[in-house]
C-alpha cells in the first residue's frame, strides 16, 4: 500500500519528483526521513515497474501563462519544490479531494 509523503501519493512519487528537481540521493533521504538505501530501492522499483509498463504517461504540469507561474514561483519557494511540482500538487489535491466544485464556485454557470 502507498504510503503518502509530503503530499505525493506515494514515497516513490516523492522520491521520482525531488529527483527530478536535481536532489541528490542524501536530500531527499532527508527530506523524506528515510536512508539512502530506501531511496535507492524506491528509484529501482519505479524503473523495474516502468520497464513492464511502456505505455507509462508522466503527468506533466502544461503550459500556463507567465503571470501565473509567477504567482505561483513564491509558493512554490516556501515549500523548497519547482512551480511544476506546485501544480502537480495543487492539481492533484483538488482531484483527489474532490474540490472542483469548492474551488471554481462556478455551480449557477452548470445548471441542475
């Protein structure tokens, strides 16, 4: 079962997006609270699983308009994660939590 951590839904998610924000092995271990080894063995499991699924799509975060990304840039600092992984994160929080309606407000522009 997939342990959530710092807001990814899985240790593995973690480890794969601070990874590919250019964390070393040692940071992330310590971000996460995890060893090194287990970081290790996290990044083995994800390409041994990618390997048996080549249909595999990373998400990725689109294109948005500059001035959003740049509202977004002081967020994303505060949390020490790209403006990429911000909105990840955001855009999975809102699915998973089932906050569309809750974010848009827009119920009146839907109809019954």
């Amino acid at each position: 079962m997939a342990k959530e951590t710092l807001g990814y839904q899985s240790r593995t998610a973690a480890v794969l997006a601070f990874r590919k924000e250019g964390l070393s092995a040692e940071r992330i271990a310590e971000r996460i609270g995890i060893d090194v080894k287990t970081v290790s063995a996290l990044e083995c499991s994800a390409r041994r699983w990618r390997e048996k699924a080549p249909n595999f799509v990373r998400p990725s975060a689109g294109s948005f308009p500059i001035g959003v990304r740049e509202r977004l840039r002081p967020h994303a600092r505060a949390r020490d994660i790209s403006v990429d992984t911000l909105i990840r994160r955001l855009v999975e929080t809102v699915a998973f939590g089932n906050l569309v309606d809750a974010v848009l407000d827009d119920a009146e522009e839907l109809g019954p």
